[in-house]
C-alpha cells in the first residue's frame, strides 16, 4: 500500500486580507493562520504514516520578507525526513523560480522539480512515477503538459501540475490545458494546483484541485485542506479531503422578514451566527453578516447602520471565536418607494440627484453630515478619493445603493413609514 497528501497554495506566510485593518481584528490568529495550517498538514502526513507529500505549486506567496518564511518550512520540512516522509514540489506564479531571490538549502528529502522542462522522479520502492514542471517565471501562457512524457506502464503514474486548466473564476489562465490533454498522457492521478477551490475535475483517472489549506478572505469561505490518497495494488482506493483550516470565513445570510423589534433582530442575528460557529468546528470564524428580506426595520437599520454594527459585533464577541468582518444592509422596506414618496416631490427629486452623483469622497462626504456613518459598512478603499475612480463598476452599483438607502431612511425614518 502507498499513501500520500496531494496539497497546494499554502501561500506560507500570506496576510489574510479585510481583517487586520479593524481595531478588534483577532490580530493573531489572523498572522499566523498560513503556518499553523501547514503545521496541521504536517501533523496529518506523520499521523497518517504517507510515504510522499505533494505540493502542486504556490508553496509562497511571493519573495519572502526575510528569511524566517524560508526557515520555518525548512525545519518542518526537516520533521517530514526524520519520519522518511519525502516531498515533491512544483512552483507556481507566486514561487515561480524568478521570484524569489532568497534561498535556503533544504533537507535531503525535498525535491523541487525543473522549471526548464519537464522532470520525472522514479520512487522504485513504492512503483511510483512522479511527472512535473515548476514555472519559470510568474506568467506562463504556455500548455506545459503538451511537453510532459507519457505514462511509464512500469509505475504508477502522478502528474503535478500548476494549471487553471481552461479557466476558473478569479483565477490568472496560467499553464492553460484541457482535460483531454491530461487524459491524453496516459497518467493515474493528477495533483493540480492553482484554483483555490476544492475540486474534482475527473473521476477515472482521478484530476484534483485540492484547493488551498487556508482560505485568505472572504473569498474564500468553508473548509480547506488537503487530499490523502491510497493506492493498492496499482489502484487508487480511497481519495479523502482532509480539513487544515485554522481560521474559518463564512457568509451568514439572515432572513429579517417578519422581525419587527430590535429584539426579534437580535435573536435571528444571533441564531445564524451561531449556526455557523458551529459548522466551523471549534475553529475562530471571519463573518460576513448579510441582513435580506422585507423588513419592518428597513428604515431603521440603513439610518442607523453604524449602531446596529457596533450591536452585531458584541453578539459575536458574546458567542466567542466570532469577528464580525463586514455587515451589508441589503433589506428592503415593506412599502413600496413610490408609494412612499410619490412621484412629484423633493425626495423623488433627490434620488434622481444621487443617482447621477460623481462619486468622489468630497462629494459623498459633502452631501448629508452623516454620511460618515457609511464609513462602518463600505470598504475602506471606497471612501479614498483615488480609490474611488479606480473601482471597479459593481463596487460603485453598491456604493450608489448604498447612499440611496442611506438618504431615503433618514429623510422618511421620522415619519413612521418603512
């Protein structure tokens, strides 16, 4: 029997973005994230007994600082060759062999695969054939498999591999190829990096995006990790994802339908949040509160979004391990707009305004005095002037809205119309 973990995008030592900007960040759990994920990696292939690890590509995340990035793996690298646990690597376009000009001598178990042309490592202890090519250089448009050999019938065969294959969402087309063209080598597993979200391409042979073992944003939600892979007698018999994750990101979406006190908002908040505490099993959890429905307190919540936040963060604080990242009001008022200011009047004016506003700070922070409370539910590249002509047009939709919502409740808040 052989086993070994397939993993990829450690990103070592990558900041998790949209959390340590805010004052009540867990500041340490958040710089630590990436390594105590690859501890657990660590931990699993000497509790599991692998014979190999594989890592397909972004092992960094870019030229380390200094070289406590490179010091660290080593000496977890070291703790595998104590074990006899050996490890492949490729590198991707954020280690790519142009970027990082540091370097560390690594232990006697580590292979790093050519970024000239394609490598094979023959294990003749286990029957193993491992195929790969590290990248070169940060951008590559090339099909690097078109170059690799075809399967070796004496070994089982692993082609690793840093590829967006024919494209994903949010992801650079890097080392495009197709399924055909992995098919066409004649391989048993292919152990794919680059795409942040567990995925299996294929089931015979098996093709695997293992995903990254610590989601880095909100982006990135759910549980991450890694795949631990059997094979006996030539054939794969069990491929399991594993969880590595020690900072876990969700999207809490909460209903306020129905809610028509401060109270009954409170206990649905709380109800969701905790939900997803424990879907996060134990570990802390980076939040996003997404408030919808048509609600009672529509008004409410948009006039005084700065009070309610500050409210949906002690719920956190008080269920423990939860931050609240980032609250979006994206109710809707019970009543219909036009049935609430008709057609012919200031407010009908004054929307018409703000949908053709110029959206830079000194006209959004120039418009109403409150309009600074926007501060605590926008992005904070939003409210920068030259951030704001930089944005992309989803973010300036939601930025509209967001004023629009903002002015309408507090011009119609006092009149007991929501």
């Amino acid at each position: 029997m052989v086993r070994f973990i397939h993993t990829a995008d450690i990103h070592l030592d990558s900041p998790l973005k949209g959390l340590e900007a805010h004052e009540d960040a867990p500041v340490d759990e958040i710089r630590g994230a990436t390594r105590r994920a690859f501890d657990n990696l660590i931990e699993l292939a000497l509790e599991e007994e692998v014979d190999f690890v594989l890592i397909a590509g972004d092992l960094y995340d870019g030229d380390w600082k200094d070289y406590n990035t490179g010091l660290f793996f080593v000496d977890r690298m070291g703790r595998l060759d104590r074990a006899g646990i050996r490890v492949f690597i490729v590198l991707g376009n954020h280690d790519a062999a142009s970027r990082i000009t540091k370097t560390m001598p690594l232990p006697g178990n580590v292979t790093l695969l050519s970024s000239r042309k394609p490598q094979t490592v023959l294990l003749d202890d286990l029957g193993v054939a491992i195929h790969g090519q590290s990248y070169p250089s940060r951008a590559v448009s090339e099909n690097l498999v078109a170059q690799y050999p075809r399967k070796d019938p004496d070994y089982f065969n692993i082609g690793l591999l840093h590829t967006a294959l024919t494209g994903r969402p949010g992801h650079e087309p890097y080392a495009p190829c197709t399924v055909d063209d992995l098919l066409a080598k004649g391989y048993d597993y292919w152990a794919l990096g680059h795409i942040h979200l567990r995925e299996v391409v294929a089931a015979d042979p098996l093709i695997v995006f293992p995903g990254n073992i610590q989601g880095r944003h909100i982006r990135e939600i759910g549980g991450k990790g890694a795949t631990l892979v059997t094979i006996e007698d030539g054939h794969i018999t069990a491929a399991e994802h594993r969880e590595l994750d020690v900072l876990r990101w969700a999207v809490c979406r909460v209903d306020l339908a129905g809610c028509e006190t401060r109270e009954a908002v409170y206990e649905q908040v709380r109800s969701a949040m905790a939900e997803e505490q424990g879907a996060a099993d134990g570990r802390t959890l980076a939040l996003r509160l997404h408030l919808q429905g048509g609600c009672p307190l529509h008004a409410e919540l948009h006039s005084r979004a700065a009070r309610w936040v500050e409210e949906f963060r002690g719920i956190a604080a008080g269920l423990g391990d939860v931050w609240l990242e980032k609250v979006k009001f994206n109710t809707t008022r019970k009543t219909s707009l036009e049935e609430i200011i008709g057609e012919d009047t200031p407010l009908a004016g004054l929307l018409q305004a703000v949908e053709g506003l110029e959206f830079g700070a000194a006209a959004l922070t120039g418009l109403v005095p409150d309009l600074a409370n926007l501060k605590t539910k926008l992005p904070a590249e939003l409210l920068a002037t030259d951030s704001l002509l930089e944005s992309r047009p989803e973010q300036l939709a939601e930025l509209r809205g967001t004023v629009k919502e903002f002015l309408i409740a507090r011009l119609i808040r006092h009149g007991g119309e929501t």
